[in-house]
C-alpha cells in the first residue's frame, strides 16, 4: 500500500498551489499587523491625565453657594473632563466663566485636577474587527482557489486547506453575529440609559461644553458617559452609584475645542458655579481615582461674617509664630538664610504637620478680613488688596457687603486617609476667635486678623556688645533648633543647605 499525503502532492504538484500557500503565509502576516496597528491606539486612548492639585473658592452667604473652581491638571487640553457632584443643579444662567487672576490674588493675599482615561475593549476590538474582515475573506479565497485547483487537476481534496477554509468560515459568521449584538446592545443601553440619564440642560460657555445630568441608576450614567467620550477609570461605577444613592447630581464639563483656541488666556479658565442648598461639601473622592500620589486642595471660604472649618475631619492649625514682635528677641525664630528655600521649608513644616495629624485633617492656613490693614506681614501693597476687595463680587460676594472674611483650609488626601467628601460648617467670628485664643494662636495684635500662618527670621545691625549681644548669640544657635523642630530636617541637612547658599553667594 502507498501512503498518500494529499497535502505534500497539491503543494508539490503545482507552482500555482505554492503561490496559493505563499498568499496563505502574507494573509497571515498582515492579520498580525493588523492587530499591532490596533494596539497602537493604546496610548491615544489612556492619555496621560493625572490631578496633583486644586484650588476652590467658596463665597457662602445664607444657603446661597458660589464655586470658583480653578482647572489645575496636567496632560493634553483636548482630554480635559470633569464630572461634579452637586446636592442641586444649577441653571445656565447660574453658570460662568471666572478669572484666574482673582483666585492668584487670593491666593497670594493669603499667603496649587478630573480627568481619567480607560482602554474600552469593546469599542477596540470593533475598530479591529474592521481590519480584520477583508484579511479573513482573502485568506478564505485563497484556500478556496486552492482546493478548487486541486481538485479539478489532481482529483484530491486537500484537507488543510479545508479546515483552513472552514475555521475561516467559522470566524467571519462570528465577527458577524458579535457586531450585530453589540450593535443590538448598544441599541438596549442607550435606550435604558436614556430612560434613566436626564439630561436637565446642554450648553457651551466659554471654553466649556456643559452638561447637566439627573440620573437614577450608576449602569445607565456610566453608559451615559462613555457613549459621549468619557474616560471613566476604574472604581468610578460604584463611586458614581454612591453619590446616586446619596440623591446627587451631576455637573459634566469638557473642552470646547475651537472656543479654547481662540481664549486670550494661556491656561483654562475657572468656571463659576452658583446655586442655593442648606448642604455645603465639596466632592473629592472622583478626583482620587486617577492621582498617583497625595493630593493638595487649598479652598477659600469667603463670607461676611462668619468663617468655615471642615465638619467631617479634623481641624488643626499649622505651625505658626504669633509671638516675635518687631525688635524682639522670642525664641521662636528661624536663621534668616531660610528664605533661599522658603517654598521648600514650608513643605517640609505642612508635611510634618500632616504625618503627626494622622494624614486624615484639614489645617487652617490663614483667617481674617480681606483689608490692606488686617494682614501683618502683607504680602501685597494696599493698592493690590484695594483691587481685590474691589472684585470679589466676581468671586460671588455680594456687592453690598462692606466686608468679608475669607478661611484658607489646605487639605492633603488620598482615597483611604479621606475616604468622605469634604463637608463644611461656617462658625461665628467668635467661636474661632476664642478656640484660637485657647490654643495660643490667635493673632492678638490685629482684630480683623485671627490667625496667619507666619514665621519670623531675625536680622542684627550695628556693633555687638554686652548681655544683648550674647542673647543674640544663644538665639541664633537656636534658630537651627527651631529648623529642626518645624521641618524634621536633619542637623546635616540643614548644615548642606546653609553651606550651599555660602557656596552659591
């Protein structure tokens, strides 16, 4: 008996088989590439946002709430996106642009975002399915050319080219059926999602295309969402469905593109929020999904006549010197070469003072009027503070008010030390004033300043002499040791540093 190997005999028999094989082996080939040009998109779609600070001011005046919320992000201005939960939403004309010049004078006067991305396998796999269609459909013809050449010239029916064939068969049907039920799938969602997604209104201000959502299931405003482009990360759905079930609302925002190329401005402007509710809290959980380390949050509370404190955390005040008077040797400060490395210092004092809170607190950085005369030392002339007492009716201030007090709270979280939306709670002048006093912190000198967060360097002139020159003398060997005890820092550190600006100067 001779064996026969039908597969050795049609490709050894004809030079047209062969070149049916070397079509099979390119067909091949370019089915692979397919799939790595695919997987290029990878990078397009997980653009690199990540949120590493935020600025908020609020002016809150009764259960009326105003929110300046600065865009602090970093990646490409196209894949801007922010989801807000608000307790109530507000109207179009409750929405606008603010600026940004105003929140860097609060800032300065009182002394820095929610973007996400995914790979949707789903929609991926779709765009290859594309690709890979026609490649099926050559390869198919080529093993059909084949066996229909073997058959007719050697009356031998290759069986691998048929089960080539046949597994080709087999795959085109089931691309065919997947695309039909996502798109049957898509049809359903979308219907379920518009059932349960209320669009409450849709328009463009500024830079910004804003949508305001109502919604009563987390399937559906996911759905929602990513049918309209967002890039939600992982551990947003039960985020999301949390606050649903907490009765919230959705304030969505991205980049109007061609308005963003014709803005004057540099940087994105703020968007000013307004709307009324008994509820005062600022959400920060979404905002930790896609942080890589611990975040830092400044926000402004400003009203006329009372000050804010975190109502859900701990309140601490930062490190501070209140005691040094002008002309005054007390203990309390630190070597004059520290401001080469001031922004530097202060880190290092927040950073400690936020390891011995436990890392779950929010410090209070400065409280007072907003006045030329209630800051001491000012870090703007009285024309600049003149300027902004001028222009916080842009910030949400009631125009009529002859003053206002503004709370700077800085708060550093990350998902588990602050697993609970900030919630905040407005106190009287007094109560502040009096639980500052007891602490020994109260700035007592200044009646429209209760606290500042100040430190103080002491400089010599003249000849030295006598008992002040050697209190002089011990004070300054203690500076270093108050360095020590506000930063961490080591005694070599400190010795590196001060050797550095000798070296530098």
């Amino acid at each position: 008996m001779v064996s026969f190997n039908p597969f050795k005999k049609v490709c050894s028999g004809s030079r047209i088989i062969q070149v049916g094989l070397l079509s099979l082996l390119i067909c091949v080939s370019l089915a692979f590439s397919a799939q790595a040009m695919c997987g290029a998109f990878f990078a397009r779609i997980t653009a690199d946002l990540t949120n590493t600070a935020s600025r908020v001011v609020i002016a809150r005046e009764g259960n009326k709430t105003v929110f300046t919320m600065a865009n602090d992000f970093q990646g490409d201005v196209k894949e801007f996106a922010r989801i807000v939960p608000m307790p109530v939403l507000p109207t179009r004309e409750q929405v606008r642009i603010g600026d940004n010049s105003l929140i860097e004078q609060l800032a300065r006067f009182t002394a820095p975002r929610l973007a996400s991305s995914t790979f949707y396998f789903d929609r991926a796999w779709e765009e290859e399915s594309l690709g890979y269609i026609p490649v099926a459909l050559g390869m198919l013809i080529c093993c059909i050319a084949a066996l229909v050449i073997g058959w007719v010239r050697y009356s031998r029916f290759s069986w691998p080219f048929g089960l080539v064939a046949f597994f080709l068969i087999a795959f085109l049907i089931a691309v065919l059926v997947s695309g039909q039920r996502n798109q049957a799938n898509k049809g359903t969602s979308s219907a379920s999602a518009a059932a349960s997604v209320q669009v409450a209104d849709e328009f463009t201000i500024g830079e910004y295309n804003v949508t305001l959502l109502n919604a009563t299931e987390s399937d559906a405003l996911t759905a929602w969402l990513k049918q309209k482009g967002y890039k939600l990360p992982q551990g947003a759905e039960p985020m999301l469905k949390s606050y649903i079930q907490a009765g919230m609302k959705f304030f969505v925002v991205n980049i109007n593109l061609e308005k963003a190329q014709r803005t004057e401005s540099e940087f994105l402007r703020p968007i000013v929020v307004e709307y009324e509710s008994p509820q005062l809290m600022l959400p920060i959980r979404l905002s930790t999904l896609n942080a890589r380390s611990d975040q830092d949050l400044v926000v402004y509370v400003l009203s006329p006549d009372q000050v804010a404190e975190v109502a859900n955390y701990p309140n601490h005040t930062v490190p501070t010197d209140v005691v040094s008077v002008r002309g005054e040797i007390s203990g309390r400060e630190i070597p004059t070469w520290i401001n080469y490395y001031f922004e530097e210092f202060y880190q290092a004092v927040f950073q400690k003072a936020y390891g011995e809170a436990g890392k779950s607190a929010a410090f209070l950085e400065y409280a007072g009027k907003i006045t030329s005369d209630a800051c001491k030392p000012c870090t703007m002339d009285r024309e600049q503070v003149d300027s902004l007492v001028r222009n916080l009716p842009k910030l949400g201030v009631s125009g009529s008010r002859s003053q206002t007090y503004v709370t700077r709270l800085h708060v550093r979280y990350n998902a588990t030390t602050f697993p609970k939306d900030l919630e905040f709670r407005m106190l009287p002048v007094e109560t502040l004033r009096s639980r500052l006093q007891a602490t020994g912190t109260l700035v007592k000198a200044h009646p429209d300043l209760l606290f500042q967060t100040r430190f103080t360097s002491l400089h010599a002139t003249g000849t030295p002499f006598g008992f002040s020159a050697l209190r002089y003398w011990l004070n300054d060997r203690k500076t270093e040791e108050n360095l020590v005890n506000l930063t961490g820092w080591s005694r070599s550190e400190i010795q590196q540093k001060r050797q550095s600006i000798n070296t530098n100067s």
